[in-house]
C-alpha cells in the first residue's frame, strides 16, 4: 500500500506542479524524497520528507495532499528508529485525512500505523484512541473489507488487545470478533494473530455468559495456537479458559433438545474454513483423552466445596469502571484447606488478582478421598468474572 501511495502522489505532483499546482518549494523536496527512497538512502529520506511536509504545511496546500506528506515523514521516521517523531507525523496524517474526509481505508491505515509506534513509545493512552479511530474508520467500510484486506485482522486485534488491557472486555470482545472475521476473509492458512483474536472473543463471550460461542472461540483458538505459537505467553490462560467454558456451558445446558452443546461446537467448527479436516483430533488423540478420564491418579471423590465467598470489587477498578475475569488454580488438602493458589491469567492483568487469591484463601471443601481416606486434590481450577452493572 506505501508504494501505491507514493506512486500516486508522484504522478499528482507532476501533474500539478504547473499552473495551479503545488508551489515549487514542496514538489522539489517531494522529488528529493522519491530519489531517496528509489535509492533506499534513509538518512536522505527522512530530510527530503520532513522538508517536504514543512514546505507544504507554510504553504497552506490542501489536506489530503498534506496527509500523505505527513505519512511519508512517519514512514521514515520509523525507518530511521526515531519513534516519537513517527507518532506525531503519523498522527497528524490521521487528523489531516479525518478533516479532509478521506477514504476510509486510507484514515484507518493512518491511525493503526500511529497506533502501532505509539505501543512502540509505551504511550498506551494515545494507542488505545488512535486503534479506536483505525476500527471506527474500517467500521464505515461495513462487510466491504477487501480494500483494507492486508491490515484490516491486525488493525481490529490491536484495538482488541488494548481495550483488553484496559478492562474493556465487551469493547475487545466486538474488537475481535471483528478482526477474526476479517482474517478469515483475507488469510489463505491461519495465523498466530488470528488465535488471539479467537482468544479475546472467547474470554468476552465468557463474561457475556455465551458459553457455547466462547467454548467455539476458545477450541478455535487453542487449536490454531498449538501450531503456530505453541510457546506463547498466553497459552496457558487459553488452556484454562476453554476448560472453564465447556464446563459452564454443560452446567447451564437446561434442555438443549436433540441437539446437546457438543453437536452444536462440531457444526460450528465444520463451518470454519481453517478447521475442516485440519483440526480434527486423530485416534490417538482420542484414547489418550479417553486414558486421561480414568487415570488413576484423580481421587475417586473428588473434593467438593462447602464455603465459597465472591472476590470483592477492588475499589479502584470499580472507580474506573473496569470489567475483568480472572482464571486461578489451587489444591485442597487433605485437611479441605486451599493451597498452591496461583493465577493463570487474567485480564487486565494484576486489576482483580489478589482479589481473587483473597477469596480462594477463604474457601473450604469436603476433602477428597481415595478408598475412603482423605487424600491432596491438585489442579482444582475455577473463574472469577469482575462486571460492573451498567
């Protein structure tokens, strides 16, 4: 897209810099710049751009052409490390396209690149509005993504990375289900990028209650990041949460008819493109789980509790009004104490987490036993959902 760009703007200054056109001052250093960068010089370009920008800005040109001149600065700023001077510039093509009523592609393309060095710089705040922009602007664009096909998935899981972290969990959640959809839409195999973003959906479909579409997410999500990040950070947490949702989504299951939750997940998964016939868990796979439910080491009663308290609100996650969920895994002893607290992931991240230990250190269980005789349980594992009433 930069070489479209650049090339279209050539042919604009050599078109106009006659009679009406650009005053000659800009379309000098616009040339100086394209030299530059034919010539992959990068301490040239960023001079030629920033000179370029400069001259058009005192001259009063038009906005659109002042945006792309402001994104050329931003692109090689970034290329020469100079981040800070790469957030203003490409912030400032941003607000220039917004005024100027740009296509929607090209002011979400700016506001996601402005996003981007933002996180670069550590400045989350301006990240988190410039991804609101970018996901605003590719909104216009409705089903219609093709356009926007090659940064539209990253612009949406951007935008629901940092309202994630924020404690925005619906907000990610919409996020994210808009960034899978447009990586479906534009990915021949899937990515790393498209399992998180089934990993935010599932994680707000959680806290929505919606177990069965968070279950789909989650097994959707567990899947793709075992082949293409098997050691990513998260994969633990995914693990949990998936486990947490199939197993709230056979608690709540009232009726379901002739069709039960795990005919409803496989339709929803012969559905997706990026599953059919790749995902499918071989026989070997099958025995083991089968191997895993009778393994001797589970007691044969397992412990069961009889005090369990809610986590309170942490008063300043209820002063910003912060959602969050929280996954944590502890033992109880022989005694029906808990122990080995330990949190295995949670969003935002450390908000709700001693809220959580603090309630689990509180509950106790009926022990669990093995012929009779009480016996340690491990890996006792549950989910605390932190929603403000609204």
């Amino acid at each position: 897209m930069k070489q479209v760009w650049v090339s279209l703007l050539a042919m604009m200054v050599t078109a106009t810099a006659g009679a009406q056109g650009l005053p000659p001052d800009v379309t000098q250093a616009y040339r100086a710049y394209q030299a530059a960068l034919d010539a992959s010089d990068t301490a040239v370009l960023l001079e030629t751009a920033r000179r370029a920008y400069e001259a058009g800005d005192e001259a009063g040109i038009d906005r659109a052409t002042l945006a792309t001149l402001a994104e050329n600065y931003g692109f090689a700023a970034s290329l020469n490390g100079e981040y800070e001077t790469a957030q203003a510039a490409w912030r400032t093509a941003a607000r220039l396209s917004d005024r100027a009523n740009a296509d929607p592609v090209d002011r979400a393309w700016r506001w996601h690149n402005a996003a981007l060095v933002a996180l670069h710089n550590e400045d989350r705040n301006d990240a988190y509005a410039c991804s609101r922009n970018a996901a605003n602007a590719l909104e216009e664009l409705g089903a219609a993504l093709a356009p926007a096909a090659d940064f539209a998935g990253d612009a949406f899981l951007t935008r629901a990375a940092l309202a994630m972290g924020r404690g925005r969990i619906h907000e990610a959640g919409e996020a994210a289900l808009q960034s899978a959809a447009a990586f479906e839409m534009s990915l021949v195999e899937p990515t790393s990028s498209y399992g998180l973003a089934l990993f935010y959906a599932g994680i707000s479909q959680t806290l929505d209650r919606d177990f069965d579409a968070a279950t789909y997410s989650l097994h959707m999500a567990i899947d793709v990041m075992e082949e293409k990040a098997p050691d990513h950070p998260d994969r633990r947490t995914i693990t949990a949460a998936l486990v947490s949702a199939r197993g709230a989504r056979f608690d709540d299951e009232a009726d379901g008819g002739d069709e039960g939750p795990e005919s409803r997940l496989n339709a929803r998964l012969a559905e997706n493109p990026f599953h059919t016939a790749r995902y499918l868990p071989s026989e070997a796979e099958d025995e083991a789980d089968e191997a895993d439910e009778t393994d001797e080491g589970v007691p044969c009663c397992d412990a069961a509790p009889i005090r369990r308290r809610e986590p309170s609100y942490p008063m300043e996650a209820a002063y910003s009004d912060l959602d969050g969920v929280v996954y944590v895994t502890f033992a109880v002893t022989e005694e029906g104490r808990t122990d080995a607290i330990e949190v295995t992931g949670s969003f935002p991240p450390g908000i709700f987490d001693q809220a959580s230990i603090n309630a689990v250190e509180d509950w106790a269980y009926e022990p669990a036993t093995r012929e009779g005789v009480p016996v340690r349980r491990e890996g006792v594992e549950t989910r605390f959902d932190f929603r403000m009433r609204r």
